[in-house]
C-alpha cells in the first residue's frame, strides 16, 4: 500500500513537470482568433440595406444661444432619430479638427460648451 501511493505521487509529480515543460514550449496557439473577411458572402448575407437619410430642404437641427436640438416638424414626422455632433474646434482660421462624437436621440439637446460650431450628421 505505501508503494502505490509512494508511486502515485511520483507519477503525479512527473505528469505536472511534463505539463510544465509543454507549456513553456506553448508558442500562443491556444487560442487563435480566425481571420475572417467581412465582405465574404457568408458574412455579408447579415447585413441590412437601410435606407439612405437625405435631407434636402429643410434643416433637421437648429440651435439657440448654445442649444442644439432637432426641429418639432421633423420629430412629429420621423421616429427613432439620432444625431452625432463633433464641435468644430478652431484653431487658426485656416485650421480646426472635430472634438468627439457625442450622439443625441430624438428631442434631447445637445449643448456646445466646447465651441460655437458643431458639425451634425
């Protein structure tokens, strides 16, 4: 009886040093991220044709002061709006770069804080 526990330790021993040793050999391939093109046919089959947004006409957001928000005409008319605003930062008047985008849903407002400009998409 001591000889077979003396013996398991042993082999349990030699199993975890192997176990050691393969995993210092272990290159990373345990778990790979398959490269996939999203343009595959299987892949694209998913992907929704939506419908273009054009707004000719009549502006969808106005602001006052620095209150940005869409306009009620267009609210009573379309559901589910979202709109993104970048402020356009100024930093010369030849050059400027669009802060973060921040989006805005249906009636809230967007207020500028950052500028007095804002590019809305």
């Amino acid at each position: 009886r001591y000889f077979f526990l003396n013996n398991t330790t042993a082999i349990y021993r030699f199993i975890e040093n192997r176990l050691q040793e393969e995993l210092k050999l272990d290159k990373g391939t345990g778990c790979e991220i398959p490269r996939l093109d999203p343009f595959a046919k299987e892949v694209t089959q998913f992907d929704k044709q939506l419908p273009k947004v054009t707004c000719s006409g009549q502006d969808w957001v106005k602001c006052y002061l620095s209150e940005c928000r869409v306009i009620k005409e267009i609210l009573d008319t379309t559901k589910d709006i979202v709109c993104s605003y970048r402020d356009i930062l100024y930093q010369s008047d030849y050059k400027y770069e669009l802060g973060n985008s921040v989006d805005v849903y249906g009636a809230d407002v967007y207020v500028l804080t950052n500028s007095d400009h804002v590019k809305v998409k």
